[in-house]
C-alpha cells in the first residue's frame, strides 16, 4: 500500500495497493474500465512453527501464509458478470505445486487452500480504497477471495538462501 496525494491542493493523501519494485518505485493499482479484468494478491499474515521430528540440517519449518486475491472485473468487456467469473478464479487457483517446482525451491510441501470470498463489491472496495470516494461504474465490480498457502522447507534452506 502506498499514499498518493489525492488532490491538486495536496493536502490529503488516500492510500492505494500499488506494485513496488525492488528499486522501490511503485505502480498504484486503481480500477480501470478499459481492461476487463485485474487481479491483484497481497500478503495478509504470515505464521511459522517448527515440524516435530526434525533435527539439525534437516530441521524443517512450516509456513501458513494468508492472502487475499482481489479481482476487479468489467462486465461490458467480459460479457459476463462476476458471479460467473468468481468459480473459475477461484477454482483455476492451483492447489498443489509440481514435484519439479517443488525440488527447484527446495521446498517438501506446499499447499494452496481457498478460504472464503466476499461478493460485495462495495465493501471490497472501501477496504481497499478507504480513501477514495466510490468510482466504479455500472459495469465493473470487485470481489475478494481469502486463501492460505501452507509449506514445509528446511531451515538450512534459509540460511542458505540469506547468505547467498
């Protein structure tokens, strides 16, 4: 989330999601009603504890990440609405990552679980955008879909990884 001033006096600042670089340059993510549909995910919490019967190099640790996947749709440029648009975001989510995948991250398990989704695009928005006055147009909506992505890696993985 960045701050972006919200008026040509430049008093008031409202708070956007935005992509930030590694340079630290940032891209805030608005609404667009010229693209039919944006996705964004942002990381909500993280949770770690240690797996039982782990020791030494192969002392494992688990991870429970909890995201939350916003999807602002156009239903003039997708010709549906977002109730149809809804089951296949959510069911097109993978839930499982390819043993290939898995051994080039030097990870055991990972396992990607959708949580809930909130419909209401008026409430998603305001979370979102609690500055910003309402904008949307008929056509566009917004909905939300929590999910939890849990793995299991070796804590010599991230030492590796840090000192690299």
């Amino acid at each position: 989330v960045i701050a972006r001033k919200k008026d040509a006096a430049q008093k008031d600042l409202e708070y956007l999601p935005a992509i930030v670089a590694a340079g630290g340059a940032a891209k805030p993510i608005t609404p667009d009603s010229k693209l039919s549909l944006q996705i964004y995910h942002k990381l909500n919490t993280n949770v770690y504890s240690f797996e039982k019967e782990s020791f030494g190099d192969a002392h494992f640790i688990k991870s429970i990440s909890e995201l939350s996947m916003v999807v602002i749709t156009n239903s003039k440029l997708t010709g549906v609405t977002k109730d149809v648009i809804e089951p296949v975001v959510l069911f097109g989510m993978p839930q499982k990552l390819s043993a290939a995948l898995l051994a080039s991250l030097k990870i055991n398990k990972c396992l990607i679980t959708p949580v809930a989704s909130n419909m209401d695009h008026i409430q998603v928005f305001r979370q979102e955008f609690p500055q910003s006055a309402y904008f949307l147009n008929e056509q566009m909506s917004m909905f939300l879909i929590r999910y939890k992505i849990e793995m299991t890696f070796a804590q010599s993985c991230v030492n590796q990884c840090l000192c690299d």
